[in-house]
C-alpha cells in the first residue's frame, strides 16, 4: 500500500517522467516529497545520473537514505519496476475493495 507513504524519486525514470510519478503516488494516497527527510518512507531509485567527476557515483538522496537508515529510520528503497509493482497491487486492491461493496 501507498496510502499516506513519504516518497521520493531520484536518477531518470523509464516509465514516465518524475511529474508523473509523482501524481501516479498522490493518486495512490503518497505524499511525494521533493528531498529526502527524516519523515521520507520510500526511495524510488531510478536510472543512475552519474557524474565522472563524482567519487561517489550514489544519488545524494541515496547516500541521505542510507545516513538515515544507519540512524534507525526505516526507508524503503524501490527500482522503478517494484515501485510500479507496488502501485499496482494496490491499485488491484482498491478495486476489488470496491468490487466487493458493488455487491
């Protein structure tokens, strides 16, 4: 589920653009975020946009996630395709939910 998840998106999308993946998440009851936060839940991980000239070739938003993680946060870190597997599952969910009360 999605619903109420703090998300954000970091590196290049193949699916749709990050304006996109943002309202597929806020359709779904998630709060893109624009930066990574102590409050963030979920890290969507994208293509890498690898600089040469970094020593480090992780996103900064990675590098963030796994600051946090190290303090105890519990963030999530999706690719592209499990956060779209995600969506659809709960899309599925709500559906049938509302299937169900059809009935």
């Amino acid at each position: 589920m999605l619903w109420g998840e703090k998300i954000v998106f970091t590196g290049k999308l193949d699916t749709f653009s990050r304006k996109q993946a943002q309202a597929l998440a806020t359709a779904l009851g998630g709060k893109p975020q624009a930066a990574v936060t102590k409050d963030t839940t979920i890290l969507v991980v994208g293509k890498a946009n690898t600089n040469l000239f970094q020593e480090d070739p992780r996103s900064l938003k990675m590098q963030k996630v796994e600051a946090l993680q190290q303090e105890g946060h519990a963030v999530c870190v999706l690719s592209e395709q499990a956060f779209l597997e995600k969506a659809l599952l709960h899309l599925n969910q709500v559906v049938g939910i509302m299937s169900g009360s059809r009935r």
